[in-house]
C-alpha cells in the first residue's frame, strides 16, 4: 500500500517550532511568513518582547556595522523597530544604507547622529558610555538597538524640516499619529512615542505634542543635528516619531508591554526669579534681553548678578556655561479645537552677558515672561541620579511583591553631551541607575544635544505657584531614562 510522503507541513507544531528556533534571525524573520502554521510556531517560539543592543567604535563603518548587526542578530529576534545613533562624522546616509540593506527597510528605523553612545561594545563585550567632544572630536562610532514588541504596533511617523515651523504641520504630525493609535488601539493616544528632533525645532514639535498626548502617553527622546529614516530620504526631516500603540487585536495570550520614565537633572537654580522687560531677535536663534529683579523697577546689571551668583557658589562659571529657565503662558491647541493657556518652563543657553543685557540661543521669550539661571553643577546630578536610582529601586521592588507579575526586559537612556567623563570623576555614571537595578537587562543609548521627557513637576526646584505649575519637556544637562517591562 502506498503512502504520501510527509512533508514539511505534516510536522506538528512543537516539532516545527523546534526546528525554527535554531534558525538565524535573518531566517527565522523568513520563516515566519511562509504560512499560517510556520507563523504559529515561530509565535510559539518568540512570545515575548525583546531588546537587543551593541555599539561600535570603529572608524571603519563598514566594519562598524557589520559588528553591530552581527551582534544584535545573534540570539532570536524578529525586529520591529531599529533605532541607529552615529558620531557626527559618519556618513548617515552611507550608515542607512549599510543598515537597511541588513535589516530590511521595510521596518520602522530611525538614524540620527549623536554625541555619544551608551552600551556594550561588540568587541570588548564591556558597558561603555563614549562621550565625543563636539566639534573638535566629533568621533567615529554606531549605536544599533533593535526591539521586537509582541502586542504592539509599530509605526514610524516624520515632519519635514522644511515646514517643521509651521503649525499647522505640526498639527498634522500629531494628528497622523492620533489616527495610527486609534487604528490600531482603538485610543487616540498611544502608549509611547520616542521622538528624534533637530534642536532648531524640538520645542515647537514637543510642547505640541506634550498637550495634544494623555498624561498615560510616555514620551522620550533626543535633540540632534541630522536625521535619516529607513523608507525616504531626509535632509528636510525636521523630526521623527516612534510611535508605539497597543494592539486591539493582538492574539490570545499576548500579555501586555508598558513603557516607564524616570528623568534626572543636573542643573543648579541660582539667582533672583528675574523679570523679562524687554526682548530683541538678533536672528531666528538668537535673541537679546533686558530684565529687572521681579518686584523691582530697575533694569538689572547682569554682570552684578553674575558675579553675585559666582560668589554664592564659591566657584567661577562662565558667562556661557550658565542657562536661563524661563517660565511662560502661552495659547495653544491643535487644529480647529479650543485654545487652551499652557505653563511650562523652558531651557535657553546664555551666549553673552554685559552690565545691560543678555543674550540668549532659541526664540519664543516674551516681555513679561520669569526667569531663573541655572548652571550644571556635579553635586546636582549625583543627588539627582541617586534620586533616579532610588525610585526604580522601588519599581524594582514593586515588580516582585505583591502579585505583580511585571518583567523588566530593556530600557534606553538619553543623556546630555555635557554630561559623561569629564563631568563626573566615575566612568559610566548616568546609566548606572539601570544597571545596577537591572543587571543583564539590554540596554542602549545616546547622548543627545537635547533630551525629551515629561517632567513630573519635581525635577527642578520651583518658587511661585505659576513656576510650580510649569512642565518641563525638553531638558539641558539631564538624563531621560526609558524602563520597558512586561505583564504576562
């Protein structure tokens, strides 16, 4: 008696998960959409979501991203999303092709340059935070995290550069990202969105973004100088935004991936609150105020106050070394809806400062507005990074008390390139909340011209009540860390 051969889709689903969970990533992404069956045991075999990270200091890039992406894909992923930071001078465009040529260009992947980078390198297999000196040091360098998110839609949502002024495109951006959500989550505001922004315009796009999103929505990320997506070109990007939506239609037993921050300052408020009075744009980036102590008349001698403030500190800061914390009102809203009034507090580096006036980088001051300087201060960000690690000691603790089923499987830190040796004596001190807490957990990162997080209103210390009202989204000198976790 005859019988048919067996094949391949005769096997059972135990016997065919077993033979894809040997394949290489590159295969088993493969394997995964040849059938029904193929993708049931591969979903068998990959169920939870995961983080893979690896950075190299080559200056060969080639050889850079070779070592990264070998790295990344030498366990079991499916990646859903790519996130590639390079030192200013590598070839971004050179870098997205090597890139997607590896990894497909059909998946969300955003390439930005960087200061910076934090993670293991693939050849010393050691945790390293490089930090690059600017300009005169512009370092060589690639940074690769791929995630592979279970439950979770993905979807990669740009602004062009171009129009990323206007606000009425910022309203579409935001409005593009409304309507991936509630595609995909049936929720107008997704669970996270990961924003990549050209300094110029990280304040107009994040304010924005702060009031249109649920307080529930996480919201991270970096200022840079260049940006580069997987699927188009770029030049004109103006921002980039990871979004990160539940889905209402993930399969039965997917448990559930939830996205958590903590942020850490390392800012020193010093001085009088203080009192614009008046405000000149000397470009679009640049701008000249006068402003009086608040409850005076006269005009303030900012060289007096200076040195006043450097004497308190018992130690001499730079005139450009110093920022201006302004706290402001504005209207604000999103297309046709009501105008609502917004407070927050905003962030402008000092240039220059004479008896009469100061000069200010960034624009939107207004006659009116308060003010505080800040400097960076070591002291500051050790009490501020200790505070960071005490707090996700306790999400920590948390986790495993209780019932709480919750599983810490990745993070990516944002930290400023004025941080990083030689701020701090300790090598590898910003990422340290998250190592300690979470040994063996992946781990990556940058450092960025800006970092992007929500404030939760105790970061920076405030006097008056409209200053304690103000949120804080776009950071100087600060460390944005992102906690990924899990709930079967």
């Amino acid at each position: 008696m005859l019988t048919s051969p067996t094949t391949i889709d005769d096997l059972s689903i135990d016997l065919l998960g077993n033979i894809v969970s040997r394949l290489h990533s590159v295969d088993f992404a493969s394997a995964d959409c040849v059938s029904r069956s193929w993708n049931r045991a591969c979903c068998r075999v990959l169920c939870r979501p995961k983080l893979s990270s690896a950075c190299s200091l080559s200056s060969d890039l080639q050889v850079a991203v070779e070592g990264v992406v070998n790295k990344v894909l030498s366990e079991l992923i499916r990646p859903h999303f790519a996130i590639v930071s390079v030192g200013l001078c590598v070839d971004l465009p050179e870098a997205r092709r090597l890139i997607t040529a590896r990894l497909s260009s059909k998946i969300p992947i955003v390439l930005s340059d960087s200061f910076g980078v934090i993670g293991r390198d693939v050849n010393s297999d050691e945790f390293v935070e490089t930090r690059w000196r600017m300009w005169n040091d512009p370092g060589s360098g690639i940074m690769l995290t791929i995630g592979f998110l279970p439950g979770v839609k993905v979807n990669l949502i740009s602004l062009s550069q171009r129009i990323g002024e206007d606000p009425f495109e910022i309203d579409k951006f935001i409005t593009d990202i409304w309507e991936f959500s509630a595609s995909k989550s049936g929720r107008q505001s997704p669970a996270a969105i990961m924003i990549f922004s050209r300094s110029q315009q990280c304040m107009n796009v994040v304010e924005k973004l702060d009031y249109a999103m649920s307080p529930e929505t996480v919201i991270v990320g970096g200022g840079c100088c260049s940006l580069q997506y997987a699927s188009g070109s770029s030049r004109n990007t103006a921002a980039l935004a990871l979004v990160f939506a539940e889905d209402m239609n993930k399969p039965p037993g997917v448990g559930e991936t939830q996205f958590h921050t903590v942020l850490s300052s390392a800012l020193l408020p010093v001085g009088p609150t203080c009192q614009v009075t008046s405000i000149k744009e000397i470009t679009t980036l640049k701008a000249r105020l006068t402003a009086r102590r608040e409850g005076s008349y006269e005009n303030l001698d900012v060289l007096a106050l200076l040195n006043q403030v450097n004497e308190e500190l018992g130690r001499w800061v730079d005139t450009e070394d110093f920022f201006i914390g302004v706290t402001r009102r504005r209207e604000c809203s999103i297309g046709p809806e009501k105008v609502e009034w917004v407070t927050s507090l905003v962030f402008h580096h000092v240039l220059e400062g004479d008896e009469e006036s100061l000069i200010v980088d960034g624009s939107g001051i207004k006659s009116g507005d308060t003010f505080r300087l800040y400097c960076p201060d070591p002291t500051t960000a050790i009490s501020s990074t200790a505070n960071a690690s005490a707090y996700i000691r306790s999400f920590k603790q948390g986790s495993t008390t209780g019932g709480d089923k919750r599983e810490v499987f990745g993070g990516y830190i944002f930290s400023s390139w004025r941080r990083g040796m030689p701020f701090f004596v300790q090598p590898d001190f910003d990422s340290s909340p998250l190592r300690d807490n979470f040994p063996g957990v992946t781990l990556g990162g940058m450092f960025s011209v800006l970092e992007i997080g929500r404030d939760d209103s105790t970061l920076y210390a405030k006097e008056s009540q409209e200053q304690n009202s103000a949120g804080c989204c776009v950071h100087e000198c600060g460390v944005v860390y992102l906690i990924m976790s899990y709930t079967p």
